[in-house]
C-alpha cells in the first residue's frame, strides 16, 4: 500500500491535491471496487428480501421482520456521531479503518454456519443471532464510516464524487444483478435453510475481496488535524453547530421524515409472500429488481448530482420511495406489485450517490468532514431505528395498508420539506464557512 511521504504533505507542490490528482485513478478503482463489491455482497444479504425472507422461514412474527431494518439502521447511523471527535484527530485515517473493518465482515460466515447448523434445531436461537450478527457488522461500518468518507473527500473532487458513486453503484447493481439470478436459482433449488446459508457465504467471499481493494487504497495526506477532543466535549458542541447551521438542522428534519418514509422497506417482501402468493424463487426476482431499479437511477442521478447538487438527487429518491409505498397499497397482483421493488431500487441508488456525500458539502472545511458525516447520520438514528419496529406492530394490529400509507405520506412531507426549506449546501453559504473550499 502506497501511502504519503513527509516530503510530500509538507512541499505545497506535492502537496495533498496534487498527491490526489496524480494517484486519481488508481483511487477511483481501489475506493470503487472496495464500494462495488460490498454492494453485491449485500445481494446475497439483501436486508429487504434475503433477510426478511429467512427471518419468515425462522418463523419471525411480523416485529421481529421489523427488527431487522431497524437494527442495521441503529448500527449505520448511531455510532458515526460519536466516532467522529476521535477520527477528526487522526492524520491517516485508513489504517484505522483497515484495522476495524474486519469486524464488519466476520459475522457473514458465522451467520452461514447459523442457516446450516442452527436454523432448523434451534429457530429461536436462530433468530436472536441474525440480530446480533447485524447489529455487530452494521454498527462497526457505522463507527467507520466517518473515516472511509473522508478518505472518499480527499481522493476524490466535489464534482466527480456523484459519477464516481454512480458508476460504482452502477457496477455493483450489475454484479448484483448476476447475484439476484444466482440467488433465485439457489432459493429455488436448494432446500432452506441451507439456500440461505449458500447465499451468506457468497456474501462472504465478496465482503473479502472488497477489503482486498480498500487495502490497495492510496491515502491522500491530510493538513494536521486538530487534537482530539473528549467525547463529552465533541458531543457538547453539537447543540451550538446545530443553532449555527439552520441550513443543516432542516436539512436533518427533511432527511428524518425521509427515513421515516422507509419503514415500510422490510415488508414489502413479506407481503409479496403472503398477500400475493409469491414463491421463495420470487425473492431473488425481487431482489433482481431492485437492483435494475439502482442500475438505472444511478445511471441519472450521479449525473443529475454532479450539475444540480445531492439535495435534488435525495429529494427524487424520497419520491421514489414514497411512490413505492403507495404502489404497494394499491398493486392488484404480483407481476404489478414487482415494481415496487423497481422504484425501491431507485431510492436505494439516490442514497447510496447523495446520502453521504452531501454531508461533505454541508461541512464548512476538511477537517469538520468526519463531525458532519458523524452528525448526519446519527441525528437519524432514533427514527430510522424506531420507525421498522413500529411498522411491524401497526402490520399485526391493522394491517400492511396502514404501514404503507403512513410511509408514503411521511415520504412527500421529507420531499416537500427539503425542496421548500433546504438550500443546496454546495450552492449556499454556510456559516462558520472558512478557508477555500477542497
């Protein structure tokens, strides 16, 4: 692994822009494959099919389906706030990562050997396991995600990050959709729970080939980062930033009734399975679909983000999400209900190209990158956590429709909010704004 000489982050020349421009493509590929194949990883795991599908099969009620969304959303979003004082004070951020992320992979291997040994003697324990194990892989891309973004921030220019994220969303939508074929043969032809075992250790293989690649990574220097400071004092400046940057607070209420808009992601499957007779092999077509759905909206919204900012790209994938919701409400039969997992795919596309990297944008300079990516993600948590298990009680005590109604509505309000309140940080001035901009 190539990494930066003293020489090199002290001469201006050579300093960090010019160590970014002329190791850009090799960047782009290592940080692109790395991204890419753990979005096909997560074909093989997809956490609204393949999870909720084997969560069925374990005989989950309809809470516990919930559960699922709900805890990997906790470990995503809760811990990124208060890794963020800490990974601020690091000069090099990848060999933290490449430390932890070990602990992102492992519990993919041990969730096959739970699908072959355990699913079948012991459903309970089972189940109890598939919670922890997500909990523990999501939460610890959660506590990394600061840092891997701002290695993203500096090798990687404001106006290519949105082609950058769509091209590799794009290519791990392919590959994906290579795996949704594969898991729809496995689902098909391989008695459960054993299918879904084959399928965590697919995951596996490639969670392990995109460490190989996050590995290859060539980290631009950074200009020296301010001292650490405690966690009560990192979080204590929250309130005050937050008071500071209105831009940001409305921005974090409009993405809040966004997430609350996803609540119904986890059931869409199950509803398929049970309100319209689909078979196991269907998941895997669903999954398929969802993932021609990413194909396409990446194929525009990476482009759209690069010439009219992430607020518009955020903005089409809450509409998506929310017109998923009331297609669901309102499908007749299952080859139309299919595509709600198109416009899910959609959605999934304008996150994975604008959810985080406009967070970079709101950030008034380089250093306070891992506090607003921190911030952006964890002032979610509690509703993006709550809002599957809430759905799981509204779908036993009144039914689905009532969980896909409240979850479009919340989704035009986030739309409504974002385009009437929210400016585009890359077009707006921020306050406390200082230095030029990376």
């Amino acid at each position: 692994m190539t990494t930066a000489t003293p020489a090199a982050a002290s001469d201006p020349e050579h300093g960090a822009a010019a160590f970014a421009r002329r190791h850009l493509r090799h960047n782009l590929l290592a940080l692109g494959l790395d991204f890419g194949l753990f979005l096909v990883a997560l074909s093989f795991a997809s956490p609204s099919t393949i999870l909720p599908a084997f969560a069925a099969h374990l005989g989950a009620p309809s809470v516990v389906i919930g559960a699922i969304p709900a805890v990997m959303t906790l470990g995503w979003y809760l811990p990124s706030l208060f890794a963020a004082g800490h990974t601020q004070g690091l000069r090099r951020k990848l060999p933290f990562v490449l430390r932890y992320a070990l602990w992102e992979r492992v519990p993919l291997p041990i969730l096959a050997g739970v699908a072959f040994f355990l699913a079948e003697p012991a459903p309970g324990l089972a189940l109890g396991l598939l919670l922890l194990l997500l909990l523990v892989t999501t939460g610890t891309g959660g506590f990394l995600m600061p840092a891997w973004m701002d290695i993203v921030g500096r090798a990687v220019p404001t106006t290519l990050r949105g082609r950058f994220f769509a091209v590799i969303s794009m290519a791990g939508s392919a590959g994906g959709l290579a795996g949704g074929v594969a898991t729809a043969w496995i689902l098909g032809a391989v008695t459960p729970p054993a299918s879904y075992g084959l399928c965590f250790l697919l995951s596996t293989l490639c969670m392990g080939l995109s460490y190989g690649a996050l590995a290859l990574t060539r980290e631009p220097p950074a200009s020296a980062p301010p001292p650490s400071p405690s966690l009560g004092a990192h979080l204590r400046r929250i309130p005050s930033l937050l008071r500071r940057d209105r831009n940001l607070s409305w921005f974090l209420g409009a993405r809040a009734l966004a997430a609350l808009g996803t609540m119904a992601g986890g059931f869409y499957t199950v509803y398929a399975l049970r309100g319209h007779g689909a078979q196991p092999w269907h998941v895997g077509l669903f999954t398929t679909i969802t993932l021609a759905g990413q194909l396409a909206g990446s194929f525009v919204l990476g482009w759209l983000a690069d010439r009219a900012g992430h607020r518009l790209v955020i903005a089409i994938g809450a509409v998506a999400i929310g017109g998923a919701s009331l297609m669901a409400l309102g499908a007749p039969s299952l080859p139309l209900f299919t595509l709600v997992f198109a416009a899910a795919g959609v959605h999934q596309a304008a996150i994975h190209v604008s959810g985080l990297n406009v967070l970079l944008e709101f950030a008034p300079d380089e250093s306070e990158r891992p506090v607003y990516v921190g911030l952006g993600t964890t002032m979610l948590a509690p509703v993006a956590f709550l809002a599957p298990l809430v759905a799981g009680v509204m779908v036993d005590g009144w039914g689905f429709a009532s969980v896909f109604a409240t979850a479009a509505a919340a989704s035009l309000l986030g739309v409504a909010l974002l385009l009437g309140r929210v400016r585009d940080p890359r077009h707006a001035a921020r306050p406390g704004a200082h230095g030029a901009r990376p």
